[in-house]
C-alpha cells in the first residue's frame, strides 16, 4: 500500500483517486474550496462508484479535503490531474510541503514537469508526467464515473529524463509504465494534439446548436478524420526533426467511425463534450501541446499551416491569444538552441552552450 495524494476534484481527480484506492492504496485527494463541488458530494456519499469499461465497483477514498496541509503530510507519490491552465496554481501550493523521496505526476504532463522542477532547484524530489491523459473519463449526473477503457501501460517521462529509470522504477509501483526520450516527446505524443482542436472546431456550430453534443459520437466524419491525419502529418515533420519516436491517432479515429465493427468504443463514443468553445478540448490543447507543436515547426522552418491555422481560429474564438502566452519554446527559454541543444536540456536540466538553465516564464492563465 502506497501513500498518495490526488490533486485535482474534476473527472481525472476523481478517477485516479477511486481506482487507486480500489487497489488498497490510501488516498486523499484535493481540491482548491472553490472548486471542490463534486468531491464534496463524494464525501458526503461516503463512495464513489465506477462504470463503464474499467475496474467496476465501489470506491472508498480514505480522505477528501480541501486543505492543502492535510493533503501534504507525508504522501509517497502526488499526482495532480488538472488541465494545463491550472497545473501552476496546484504547484504553487504543494512547492512548500514537497521532501526529497517523494514522486509527483502530471497527468496530462504537458511539460509542467520543467515547471515545477525549476522551481524546486536541487532538491530529490522525482518529477515527471504521463503521455496523454490517464483515464478517458466523465462524472455522471447520478454522482458515479465512468470510464472508457481500463489503465493500459502508459509513456512517462521525468525533467530531467536523466531521472527515466529512477522514475519509471517509482511509477511502477503504483501503475504500469515505460519511459519515453523526454517531456517533450511524452506531451507531442499525447493524441489530443492531433484531434481536439481538429475536431471540436470543425464541429463547432453543430457544438452550438445541438443540446448533447459529444464529439466522438457527432463530430467525426470521414472529413474530419482527414484533417486529423493531415495534422498528424505536420507532427510527423516536427517530431522526425527532434528525434522522437512517433505515436498516431488516426487508426483510432477510423475504429471510431466503425460502429457496427468496433461497438466496444461506445463508452468512449459517449462521452460528452465539449460542451462550448471554452471547453479544455479547445483551451488545453491550444495554450498547451498544440503551442509547442507549432513553436518547433517555426523554430526549425517546418511549414505547419494546419496547426497555425488551427490555433488562429481557437484564438480568435475564444478572444485569447493562445500562441503568445502558451507552453512554446520560447516559453520554456528554449529558442535559438538546436533540436540536440533542446533535447540535451531536457535530459540533463541544464543548457550547456549556455552555461545557464532556462529563466521561468510560468505566468498564470485562467
């Protein structure tokens, strides 16, 4: 049994603190009061119950709070599980209470591992994240959550990736998982960099006028699917550039539109959202991977006027420059360096040409 504190009160939060605790570990999980609506609820009920397509069953979270202290004493592993925009905030209030011996998590990472381990400067805390998000999973009006597919082995890395093996060792205990080259790697290989914002802006006016709209029941089409590819095209020139190994999310959108084939992805089909164009399938992506995305495709001139394009309409939509203020390259004081220069960075934590690490550019967006 594991001692591990759950950050993060949404669909992810919840999930991970109820699988986790159904496999004997003793969680708390967290959430800042004025976000803490649904694990209030939990706690009240006293339970949580899962459905779907993973682990089924009833969960008992052994603590639920909104006090950060009380969700800091002494936990092995924290796994904080809240989109990009919110991942500075919950690093700011577990900065002062973190040890040495302790792993945190990021899930979906989106490169908030530099973040954090920046600002903890030389200490033995290990910190790395996870490709992709943990769980495809949705809190139901009843109070239960479902899931779409049970955990499979996920990508991780830890900043420094020098940390990969110490890391993965770690993570191991308490969910399978393989190390990947690096941060940057694990967060362009997240799928949803290719299809959230493909997808739901395609389908923005169906989105609009439709009251129940979920994109993977309504808003794939075999155009959409084509732009998808298209995207992941781009990628494939940018990741070939960095050296990274290259993950694809096409084949799945394909399953996708073949319902009589593939009926074991109607769970996955039913999940709602989003729901308006300020969902985080739209802001995430866009402040987070799709921004990274596009800072190397400039800062090595890989055309990539799909995802440019992309980011634009997010952009102008949502009233929000998600370029300029997003997780570029430039954010993470990475420009002018080469793809060697960037990777040797991310493994070591240091920019050696430069004698220096990257300063912190981590302003907040809401």
């Amino acid at each position: 049994m594991k001692k591990i504190t759950v950050m993060g009160g949404g669909g992810t939060g919840i999930m991970m603190a109820a699988d986790l605790s159904m496999k004997g570990h003793e969680v708390t999980l967290f959430e800042i009061p004025g976000c803490a609506d649904k694990i209030r609820e939990i706690k009240e009920r006293g339970y949580v119950d899962i459905v779907g397509n993973a682990v089924n069953g009833r969960a008992f979270i052994a603590h639920i709070t909104t006090d950060i202290e009380e969700a800091m004493k002494d936990p092995e592993y924290i796994l904080a599980g809240v989109i990009a925009q919110r991942q500075e905030e919950l690093i700011d209030l577990m900065l002062p209470y973190l040890q040495d011996g302790q792993t945190v998590c990021f899930s979906a990472g989106n490169c908030a591992s530099i973040i954090l381990k920046n600002r903890l400067q030389n200490s033995n805390v290990l910190v790395g994240e996870m490709q992709g998000n943990i769980y495809p999973c949705r809190m139901l009006s009843d109070g239960k959550i479902i899931s779409a597919f049970s955990y499979k082995e996920k990508g991780m890395a830890a900043f420094p990736a020098e940390d990969n093996e110490k890391y993965i060792m770690s993570m191991n205990q308490i969910y399978p998982c393989h190390a990947v080259k690096n941060v940057f790697e694990a967060t362009l290989n997240s799928p949803n960099i290719s299809i959230h914002l493909a997808g739901s802006l395609l389908g923005t006016a169906k989105m609009e006028t439709t009251e129940d709209f979920r994109l993977y029941r309504d808003g794939l089409s075999p155009s959409v699917a084509s732009l998808i590819e298209a995207v992941e095209d781009e990628k494939a020139l940018v990741m070939e550039k960095m050296g990274y190994h290259m993950e694809r999310a096409a084949g799945q959108i394909q399953a996708l539109l073949e319902y009589e084939k593939h009926p074991e992805l109607e769970v996955f089909r039913s999940l709602e959202g989003p729901s308006e164009i300020s969902h985080r399938y739209i802001i995430e992506d866009a402040y987070a991977g799709n921004s990274l995305l596009l800072s190397l495709a400039k800062e090595y001139g890989i055309e990539a006027p799909l995802c440019e394009g992309l980011l634009a309409i997010a952009s102008a939509l949502n009233k929000t420059q998600f370029y300029k203020t997003g997780r570029t390259v430039s954010y993470f004081g990475l420009s002018g360096l080469s793809p060697g220069e960037v990777n040797q960075y991310l493994e070591t934590g240091e920019k050696e040409q430069h004698g220096k690490k990257p300063e912190e550019v981590c302003s907040r967006s809401d």
